[in-house]
C-alpha cells in the first residue's frame, strides 16, 4: 500500500489485503476457539457498516454498544467508524439510567445490544428515547424469539441488508472507507467518573493510533502474540489493547466464552501480553495466598522457601544489582519447583510483559509478580489522552514510579499546584458536548490537566501520588496520599475494598469491605457461624483478624498517617449503588458525603454505630439494611508515636 | 461463519406433533401400596408446548402420578396414553427405559446424577438414549459410531450454553453447589431431547436468585423450544408465573384444573389449601 493507513478501518483494510487468512480474532464459542481471520473480519465489518447506511445512520451520529466481549462489538464499532460515524461503549452492567444517561448524552441513532438482558434495559428506557435511536441491534438471540417490537434487529439481518447493498453498489464501502481521515472521530469514550457523573471524551483515529504507535516503539508485539479481551470494551484501556494496538500491531485478539471461564480460557490462550487494573492482579494474589493456605503441607513448606528467594531477586533487579551466583542458583531452583507451576495456573506463563493501569497498584502486590518473574509494569494514562502517557522500561522498574514518558510525549508539573501536565498527539480533541469541561482540561497550549497530583523523580521518572482532590495535608504538614494506604490494607486477602479518611480531620480512619468469599472460608476453617456478609463482617473474631493487618499496614507509613480507628462496613461497596465507578474505583466524597454518620461515629466518642442504608438491586427496586457497627480503635500504640510527631 | 452460530442450533423438542395438540392422557388410574390408596380415578391431559404444574398438598399423591407415567410405579386401574412419532405408546405396558426411548424425560426430587463423573459426562449419558451405534462399533470408535458421538458431544454444547455452565463443564457434579446440580439434572433431562419433561420440584430448596434463574431456564426451555413441562412445584409464585394450566390434587383425587387464576379462586382448592 502506498500511504501508511489513517483510520482504523483504513487499518483493517490493510491487514485484510496483507494477510487475509492469517486469524484475527478467535472466541470461545460451544467450548471450541472458532478463528475469524482478517479477510472474514473485513467482509464483516464491510456488511455491518452498509447495513447500518440502509439503515440510515449518518456521519454525525453515533452507535452506542453495550455487551460482554464478543467480536460483534468490535465489528460494530468498526462499522460505524467506517461509515465516517463513532462509536461509544457503555459498560455492561451499567443500569438502566446510566445506560439512558449515556444514550441520550452522546446522541446515539443506533444501540447494538449483546443479550436479552441488554435489550430488556433499553426497553425500559424506549419511550425516552424513541426520538433519536432508530434500530436496536442485538446478537445473541437467546429469550428473544417472542420480542415483538419493531425497533428490534438481529445483527445477522443487517449484515444481509449489508450483503444485498454491497451486491448493487459494489465499491461504495471502499470509497467511504478511503474518504476518512486521522481527524476524524473514533470513539467517545466515558471518563471512569470518580468525582462527578462519566463524561465522554472525544477520541479521533490518530489520538488512538499515535497511542498505539509509541507504545508499541517501547514494547514491541508481534503479529503472532496472543491476547485475551476480557475486560470492558467501553473502557479505554481495553480499547487501547483490542482495538487500536490489536489492529496496529494485527496480534490476535482472544475472546472468552463467558464471564466466569475468563480464567480458564486465559490458561487455555497463554497471553504474551495482558493489561488489567490493580482490582485484577490483587485477586490473583488473594487467590494464590488462599491456596496455599488450603493446600498440602509440603507445597506449602516449598512456597514459603521459594518466596523469600523471589523477593530478594526481584529487590536485587529493583536496584538494578547483579545477584549473586548463590541467589541465582537459588531462584533458578524456585523458578522450577514453584513459580512456573504458579504462573502456569494463572495463565502467566507465556507473557511477555503485563502492565497494570488504572488505578495506582500496592507496591506488594507489585514486588510479589516480580518475584514470581512476571514482567508487571505500571501504566499511567488517562482516558484522555488514549489510555497511556507513561510507561515503565523494561529493566528499569521501581513500584513507586509509573516510568518515563512514551515517545512524543511531554509531561510537565505544573508549579503551583503540582498538577501532572501532559502533551502528545494522543490528547482527546475535547470532552462531547462540554466546552466549558473542555476548557478546563485542555489549556491554550494544549496542555492536558490530569487532575493528579504528582513529581518527577530524579531519573525523570513519574511518581502519581493521587487525585489532586484527594491528597491529604497531614497534622505534621506533610502530603500524603489515601489511596496508598488503601492499597497497603488491600495487600491483605481478607480486605476487599477500603476507603481511608484523613486530611480535614484530626487523624487517620478507614472504612474497611471484608472479602466476603475468603473470609467466609477463613470463619469456616475456624468454625465460626454466620449468615449473611453483614452478620460475618461484625463478628469479633473478623474484626481481630482485620486488626492485624491493619497493624501491620500501619508499621511502614509514617507516624501521622497511621490508622487509628477504623470500622468494617455492613455492605460490599457497589458500582450499582453508585459508590464505585464503572471502573471499581472508589468515588470518596460520594462515600463520605453517603455515611457521614459513620465517620462522624469515627472521631466521636461511642464504640458503636446504628446504620440504615439503602441499597439498589439489579431490577432497580431498594430495600433497607438495619445494624449497627462496632469501631476499633488502635489508640493505644498511634498515640505516643503521633505525640511524638507533632 | 462463528458469527451465525449464535443461539441455538440443535431443536431440543423431541414431539412430533403440533403444538396443542394432546401429548398425554392419563385415564382414570388408581395407585395404591397395600391398603393404602395414593392415587384415585385421576384423568388429565398434557397439551404440547404447554406448561402444566401439578399442585396439592403433602400426600396429595403428585410424585406417584409422575412415578406413574415414567413408569416407576405400575397403576392397578386406568392407563396412560403417550402419542409420538404417529404412534399411541400405552405407558402403563412398557417399561422405564421403552418410556425414556419414546420421549419421556424427568428430572427427580433428590438428585439423581452420577455425582463422580463430570458435568459433560452426565449430560452425555442423558443423550444416550438416542445414540444408536452398538457396543462393538463404540469400541471401535470408528466411522459412523464416531461420527455420532462427535454430533451429540456438539449437541450437548447448545444445552451448556442454554443453562449457562459453561464455567463447570469438566467439573465433578458431586463437588458443585445445590442449585448448580438441579442445573445438571435439567440439562440430562433436556439431553435426551424429550418430548415431554417431566419436572419433580425442580426448585425445592433454592434460594430466591436460584429460584429465579431455573424459572427462566424452564421458561427458555418450553418459549424457545417448544418443550412440554409437567412440573410439580410448592412455590405458588413460581407456578402462578410460570404455568399455562394448573391441575390440583388432594388425597390422590383431582379436585381441580384451570388457568392459574381460575384454580386460586376455586373454593375446594382454598379449603385443601388451608385444611378446613
């Protein structure tokens, strides 16, 4: 091909000509991993994008999608991408409003909808948007045979009104495919939204595409590599690897049969490269500590041999030493005996590298990947700028930092604020329908404000210490960030989510979410009854138990950020009750502002708590929890040591 | 084309008759052990495609009328007509496994599954009754004895993904959870492709979430495929929901019959129920 491809479908079109047997894509389906190769992902596509132009979608409309990981997604954003249209993913288990929300916000003309659930939501909401979408297009087709409304299409149906059109006007869809641009829209992507409703940022193929390119400058992939989808496609990171890089690159994207044999399939595929958030590689953790904990004595007894000798490797490459030829022949040993097996477990065996991104990942759950000689690197970015600004290098990792800079990016702090600054063509033209949100994102210069507060070390490499909202002024005056305790308490197997208050108030407290699933295990081994998640987390015993791991977080932070009082909530925390975001990050001020009388109950006097929350079921009905809640102070050892630091 | 797949691709109704039309008819049987009497002139109709629950109290005698019709139990009067394949099939005169041949499938109240073999094997061993190549070509493994098995084992994945296991696949059933297992049974009853379930309270012991996903899949079962269920449910909500007719016993006599809305307003159905 003469000119180097600007789009993606433009991308697309280019791997079709140039392998168009080689597999593009494969999917679990009846548990057999059916292949698609680029020419069939191409003639898809192509059918899709007419189908909807018979449909009448037009150049200034979008095509919403929401649904597990299927190739269906992927060729309907495609589609309408190539029909000079955008796309914008909603998250799959977003409920009815928020998918509404979205909807209505990003003016969509058509919705393609995995399942009967997805299509049952926008039932829901039809009468409210009856005006702007013309097709709901759904392709699993299970539950929906007696569906009688006629806004209702099976995607097959399209690709035939696609099929017939692509007969009488052959070499129409080239020529709408040749007429895009690397300005042109892409995607709008939704922002994770930890402080105010998602917004959605507006993507064009050279945003994703430079991204792409000078990531894969650092960390090059080969056509050959495997990769598994199996997060949200509505999230930028996931778009970032499937879409841009996969099409980029032309690796082959891999994706599971279902939700919950994503583990299995990831062993199955062995992945050379994975990107997930920090809530991931945590799991994986928790799960191999659990198993451990269960399995025999002697696996056990080689686990905690081998564990030591992988810490001590890993710190050793942190500081960039030669190990001994003692500590070699040692890990060498481990290797073999224990850290392969684990990675074959976990589907890491083949990986190349992994990054985790998102969110900042706990420094041990970053030293126990390395031990195992996993290559986890941490990824800094933002929807806004494509996903990913900042990388670490291969062989120069510290788990303080996020890593130096992809090429043709700039990264600046600002002075008075500390603000992270970044530049680069990856930068989001603006966020859709918002210029005053806009505005404040993206100065003069083109300067986009992360809303992060950080610093450059003295390597130039960058350390995020939080949302600039959320850093706190400790009583010595020092800064520090709430989410790194977070993730230190997060280490622990038995903690699933915490939320840590600090800054305005006098000392340092938490809100701490029990792992439902291992400490119901932990309390069973121990034969200790219980009934539900709010019985179990108020049971003495799982209060001593949480305590010690409190303990042992507080032990490396300094004096003045140490917990001293913290209480285990009665209910998980929930993305559907608009505590988490989509992204399961912790939305702080919603959660502050939800149980003031709980932290109110922290820096009080009394030792217990009544609550009354409401909560939010699947179907949207709500149902009010009764308890009462008892605080755990750690006075005792804190207030010497805080004395002593004020 | 992985693309056109989707959905499903094996029929799983094994009747060969339109729907409406009668399945079943159960003549005026009578069932006792010893002196005591469990079932007395009990006569009702099964329509295909339809959903028919059978209600009553403890003891009304509603498993030995579906005992009755696998032929677990032999009636002393009356007999059970089962129409398929444009033959009459007399249930009363045949034997449990000529039943389960002509088109009958149950599913039971405590579980019956081979709890040491995995999931995929107990769903096998339900397409069984169907396979036709004998023991000495199965040995073999070869050509059409191959083929065959090839086929069902494909077949067997459109029922996976009905009942959304595909997670538990090559698990042991004996270590899987309650709910899962009811699961299991269903999809073995479905594996032989019945042209009639019966369903023996298939959600006895379930919590509300489990409860209602196996209501789904019946319902999915019966919409999608055209599958006839006979089931016997205590849950009133379940079967007020689910069910196209109603059938009530008490004391092993049918005392009434109706939409689910006529049988909740009829009086001799509301003393059973509270024992007047």
């Amino acid at each position: 091909m003469a000119q180097e491809p600007q789009t993606l479908p433009q991308y697309l079109r280019f791997r079709a000509r140039q392998a168009p047997d080689r597999v593009a894509m494969r999917e679990r389906i009846y548990g057999i991993w059916s292949p698609i190769t680029w020419r069939e992902l191409y003639d898809y596509v192509k059918h899709f994008a007419l189908g909807l132009h018979v449909l009448r979608l037009k150049p200034e409309d979008t095509v919403a999608i929401i649904g597990d990981n299927r190739p269906e997604w992927v060729i309907a954003e495609l589609a309408a991408q190539s029909m000079g249209s955008k796309s914008v993913g909603i998250y799959q288990d977003s409920v009815v409003a928020e998918v509404q929300d979205i909807v209505t916000r990003s003016k969509a003309s058509f919705i393609v909808a995995e399942d009967q659930e997805q299509v049952d939501k926008i039932i829901e909401m039809w009468p409210q948007i009856q005006g702007q979408v013309h097709k709901v297009i759904y392709y699993d087709p299970k539950g929906l045979r007696n569906y009688t409304e006629d806004y209702l299409m099976y995607f097959p149906e399209v690709l035939e009104l696609g099929r017939k059109f692509e007969e009488e006007n052959p070499g129409f869809y080239e020529a709408q495919v040749e007429r895009g641009r690397a300005d042109d829209l892409a995607i709008l992507s939704t922002t994770s939204g930890t402080t105010a409703r998602p917004k959605l940022a507006m993507l064009t193929h050279r945003n994703l595409l430079s991204m792409a390119k000078n990531l894969m400058a650092v960390d090059p992939l080969e056509p050959d590599d495997e990769y598994v989808s199996f997060l949200p496609l509505a999230w930028i990171g996931e778009q970032m690897m499937c879409v841009a890089a996969g099409l980029y690159v032309g690796f082959k994207i891999n994706f599971p049969e279902a939700p919950e044999t994503v583990q299995h399939d990831i062993r199955e595929i062995g992945p050379q490269v994975m990107f997930s958030p920090p809530r991931i590689w945590e799991n994986m953790v928790s799960q191999v500590q659990v198993k451990i904990e269960d399995t025999t004595r002697l696996k056990r007894w080689f686990y905690n041999w081998a564990m030591p000798i992988g810490y001590a490797m890993a710190d050793t490459r942190f500081r960039k030493e030669e190990p001994s030829l003692g500590l070699r022949i040692k890990y060498f040993l481990a290797r073999w005996t224990v850290f392969e097996p684990i990675k074959d477990q976990l589907g890491l065996r083949h990986l190349k590298r992994a990054y985790t991104g998102g969110a900042a990942l706990g420094p041990d759950v970053f030293r126990f990947f390395h031990a195992l000689g996993v290559n986890l690197k941490q990824i800094y970015g933002q929807t806004e700028i494509s996903g990913i600004a900042v990388v670490h290098r291969d062989g120069d990792i510290k788990f303080q930092t996020v890593g130096l800079p992809i090429p043709e990016t700039e990264i600046r702090i600002d002075e008075e604020t500390g603000e992270i600054l970044m530049r680069s063509p990856a930068v989001m033209v603006g966020y859709f329908g918002d210029e005053e949100a806009t505005r404040k994102a993206i100065d003069e210069e083109g300067w986009l404000h992360s809303g992060d507060a950080g610093y450059l070390d003295e390597d130039g490499h960058l350390i995020v210490i939080d949302r600039a909202k959320d850093v706190m002024t400790l009583a010595d005056g020092t800064k520090f960030s709430p989410q790194f305790i977070e993730n230190k308490l997060k280490f622990s197997p038995y903690i699933k989510e915490a939320v840590v208050f600090g800054g305005q108030w006098p000392y340092v407290t938490a809100f701490i979410n029990i792992d439902f699933a291992n400490v119901g295990k932990w309390a069973e081994n121990r034969l200790i009854p219980y009934t539900t998640y709010t019985d179990l987390a108020q049971k003495p015993q799982v209060y001593a138990l949480i305590r010690e791991y409190v303990v042992k977080a507080n032990q490396d932070l300094p004096p003045a950020a140490r917990i001293r009082r913290f209480l285990l909530l009665h209910k998980e925390l929930d993305a559907d009750d608009a505590e988490l975001t989509r992204t399961r990050k912790v939305r702080r001020r919603l959660i502050a502002q939800r149980y003031q009388e709980l932290i109110d109950a922290l820096y009080g006097d009394q030792d217990t708590v009544d609550v009354e929350t409401t909560i939010t079921y699947q179907d949207g009905s709500t149902a009010t929890i009764r308890t009462q809640l008892r605080i755990e102070r750690l006075e005792e050892e804190a207030e010497p040591t805080a004395q002593s630091a004020a | 084309m992985p693309l056109q797949l989707r959905g499903f691709r094996y029929p799983l109704n094994g009747s060969t008759l339109e729907p409406g039309q009668t399945q079943l008819r159960v003549e005026n049987i009578s069932l006792s052990f010893g002196g005591v009497g469990a079932l007395a002139g009990v006569s009702l109709e099964v329509r295909q495609s339809e959903i028919l629950a059978i209600i009553g109290p403890n003891g009304a005698g509603k498993t030995s009328l579906l005992n009755s019709i696998s032929g677990l139990y032999r009636p002393q009067r009356g007999r059970i007509v089962f129409y398929n394949h444009g033959r009459e099939y007399e249930l009363t005169k045949l034997k449990p496994h000529q039943i389960a041949a002509a088109g009958v499938a149950r599913s039971f109240q405590n579980i019956e599954l081979f709890r040491h073999m995995t999931v995929l094997d107990n769903l096998m061993s339900g397409a069984h009754v169907h396979m036709r190549a004998g023991l000495f070509s199965s040995l073999l493994y070869w050509g059409p004895a191959q083929r065959e098995q090839i086929e069902f084992r494909d077949f067997i994945e459109d029922i996976i993904d009905l009942l959304e296991i595909p997670a538990i696949r090559y698990k042991k059933v004996g270590a899987l959870a309650y709910g899962l297992q009811k699961r299991v049974e269903l999809g073995r009853a479905l594996a032989m492709r019945p042209a009639i379930l019966l369903l023996d309270e298939p959600m006895a012991g379930m919590n509300t979430e489990e409860k209602e996903d196996m209501a789904r899949f019946i319902l999915d079962v019966n919409e999608e495929h055209g599958v006839t269920i006979v089931l016997i449910e205590h849950d009133m909500g379940v079967v007020m929901d689910i069910s196209d007719r109603v059938v009530v016993l008490n004391f092993g006599r049918k005392i009434a019959e109706g939409t689910p809305a006529e049988v909740s307003q009829n009086p001799a159905v509301i003393e059973a129920y509270l024992g007047h």
